[in-house]
C-alpha cells in the first residue's frame, strides 16, 4: 500500500510476519529520500534519512513526515490498546 502526499509518497515495505511493526519508504518523484521505521526507545514511528545523498526540506515535507509518523504511532498504539 502507498500512500501519496502532496510532495511525497510512503510506500509500506514488505511486512515480516515476525515483527509487529511496519516500515515505509519515502519518496519524492521516484526518488528514495528515507524510511519510516519503528523506534523502540522512543515508542513510535520515526523518519530515517537516506546517509548516502543530501536531501532538503521546506516546512511543508516535514509537515507531512511529522503527521505521517504521528499517525502511524496512533494507529499502532490503538492496535496494541485492542489486542
């Protein structure tokens, strides 16, 4: 599944069945910029930039990083609540 942005795409990577969190690939025209991945310590979903290429960010991409990686959070944390 993908979901579409309006500058960029998260794209759910393969899901182990052995893990019970999700990572995400993000994308801007095509182009790897980072994932999305659970971060233990933390108790939620973080961005990892890509290390191997500079990348910028107006205000408005992380916006959407941050409301994307709030919202898988929530959604995880009520998947945790009902089990």
């Amino acid at each position: 599944m993908s979901v579409h942005a309006s500058h960029l795409t998260f794209l759910d990577c393969a899901h182990d069945p052995n893990k019970v969190t999700h990572t995400w690939r993000v994308e801007s025209n095509g182009s790897l910029l980072g994932t999305v991945t659970w971060y233990s310590p933390w108790r939620r979903y973080v961005y990892y930039p890509q290390v191997e290429m500079v990348t910028l960010y107006d205000a408005s991409c992380m916006i959407e990083l941050a409301e994307f990686c709030q919202r898988q959070t929530d959604l995880r944390k009520l998947e945790r609540k009902s089990a």
